[in-house]
C-alpha cells in the first residue's frame, strides 16, 4: 500500500457527537502519530476524506472546519507526519451531492491533483460503514475503525481499534502468512533441521494483551511458533452472528506479528490438522485443561501438551466488548 485515505472524527480526532469543533482543544486520538510515523516509514502517503454536514446544518461555518483540519495536519506535522491533501464535504445526506460518502466525488477530486493515486495501492481508514462503502466504490482495501457508536454493518478488509494497530497488520511480513498445506511443509522442514515445532489455535478476536501472552508463553516451549486461526464461519459457528469482530485476515495478521507461521482452518478445533503439522509441543489456554478435545490426537503423535495459566487481568475479547477494556 501507498496511500492512506483518512477520515477526521473518530479516526484522527475523537467524534464529538455532532457539537461544534473547538480547534485549540483538538487533540489527536492515541494511537495516531505512532501509528502514521511507522507507515510513513515505509512509504507511505496520507490524504483526509471528511464528510463535515456540520457546515450545512449550521453547527459549523467553514472556517472553524478548516481551522480543526488545519490545527490536526499542525500536530501531524510537528511530528514528521504529513498530510498532502485534504478534502471535506459540506452537505447533508439529502442534498443528494456527489462528494459526501460513500459517494467518490472527494476521491475523484484528490486524483486530479494527484494523479498518482490508484485504487490498488490505495487503503480508506475510518469509523463509518460510509467509509468502508467509499473504499468498496472506488475498488480498493479498507480498514473499519471500531466503535460502538457506529454498529459495523458491512466487511472491511480490517477491523482495528487504532491507526497504530493498523500499521502493525500491513507491515507484518507476508512470508509468516501460510495456507494449512504449506504449514505442514513448513513444520516439517523444522522437524528436518531439529527444530522443535510449537503449535497453538483459537479464534484471536480483537487480539489483545491476553492472546499475546499466550503467544509469548507458547514460543518458550521451542524454536517455530505455528498458530491455527478459526477461520469467520468457524467462529461465526461457535460464537454466532456478530462474531468474529475482526475478519480472518485481520486475526492472521495480528497472530502473525507473534509467530513464525500463520495460517487459517475452518474446522471447529486443531484435530484434523494436528496429525499433519505434527507438532512436539502444542499449547492450550489452561482453561481447556489436561483432558483438552485435542489430548488423544496428541498422545498419539507423540506430542507434549502445555497449558498456559489465564491472567483475567489482561482482559478477553468478551471483557473489551462489553466494557471497553484497554486490549494490549
């Protein structure tokens, strides 16, 4: 990717509901610089797409909304972070315009003065279905910023929590990205060298600081990580609709910042791949227990089975859900 398309409430700065803006109490949402100086690190370019209705409706004149934009483009300055172009729709829904998303007119405006921007190389970040159907439109990737103010009603290539964690899915390195297939060819190859093969699996939704302890835990135990993800419809089975959060490419990518190997299955546990990978050691949460669904399929591949104390003060995806608990 080389261009990140931006929206302003909710993904830069907080949403504030609708009030007028207050350009010198701006701040931007954590997550932001840190987030945008590693991506700028590895080239890449960012643009703000803002649909501001607070212009038409009269919460807002025009000036204070190009002041709050300019005040944030400041801040991402001062940090070595900068914003090449901007663009901003003044209307409401039902002034049927061509520039408010999802509709592609800021975009079409940003491509005649940068030509260069194309929709394959180009990502839309922010906290609307709105944003996510503009990215659908111009045919290009797309990362939903979670809200609970804002329910996600349509996919997006992500689902992150923060520009920060947006950066750590796109600069994981595609080589720790595995079909089930060449995991197998990957553990063996291991074996072959005298490496010890670690497996572990579960759902990774929302990964948060409990996962990566767990990750942590699991690569003690030997010298290659290799880690089954539950593909959505495995998750959507056992957690039902609304789960999981994050897609399957967001959950491999997460994982894979922690691990040597990724690679998603959509069966319901790690029983039918268990034999092929063929792991020395495999590690549950202790909360599955000695006597785990997976025990015999490891006894019988002369496997060690490791369980992992759970530290509820580190959170569950359930926990952040429901109460927003900090993740990592």
């Amino acid at each position: 990717m080389k261009f990140l398309l931006l929206d302003f409430d909710g993904t830069l700065i907080a949403d504030n509901g609708g009030i007028p803006y207050d350009p010198p109490a701006v701040t931007l949402l954590p997550g932001v610089v840190s987030g945008l100086q590693r991506l700028r690190d590895a080239g890449m370019r960012f643009f703000i797409v803002t649909n501001q209705s607070k212009i038409s409706r009269g919460i807002c004149k025009e000036e204070v909304v190009i002041t709050c934009l300019d005040r944030v483009a400041q801040l991402l300055a001062e940090q070595g972070v900068t914003i090449e172009g901007r663009e901003w729709c003044p209307h409401r829904s039902e002034d049927s315009c061509s520039c408010r998303k999802p509709k592609t007119g800021m975009w079409e405006a940003l491509r005649k003065r940068f030509p260069e921007l194309t929709t394959d190389e180009t990502i839309v970040a922010g906290d609307c279905d709105k944003d996510v159907l503009l990215g659908r439109a111009i045919g290009c990737q797309t990362a939903r910023v979670f809200s609970a103010q804002y329910p996600q009603t349509v996919s997006s290539t992500f689902t992150i929590r923060s520009l920060d964690e947006l950066a750590d899915l796109l600069l994981v390195p595609a080589e720790r990205l595995f079909s089930p297939a060449d995991a197998a060819k990957e553990a063996e190859r291991a074996r072959k060298q005298g490496k010890t093969v670690v497996t572990t699996n579960g759902a990774f939704d929302l990964f948060h600081a409990g996962h990566r302890f767990l990750l942590e835990e699991a690569r003690k135990h030997g010298d290659v990580l290799i880690v089954g993800i539950n593909s959505d419809v495995s998750v959507r089975r056992a957690k039902g609709e609304g789960r999981p959060v994050q897609n399957e490419e967001t959950r491999a990518r997460a994982v894979a910042r922690f691990a040597d190997a990724v690679f998603i299955f959509d069966d319901d546990d790690p029983r039918p791949w268990l034999p092929k990978i063929r792991p020395q050691v495999h590690v549950n949460a202790a909360t599955y227990g000695e006597q785990c669904v997976e025990r015999l399929i490891l006894d019988q591949i002369g496997a060690k089975l490791v369980l992992v104390p759970v530290k509820k003060e580190l959170g569950s995806t359930t926990q952040f859900l429901s109460s927003s608990l900090p993740s990592d």
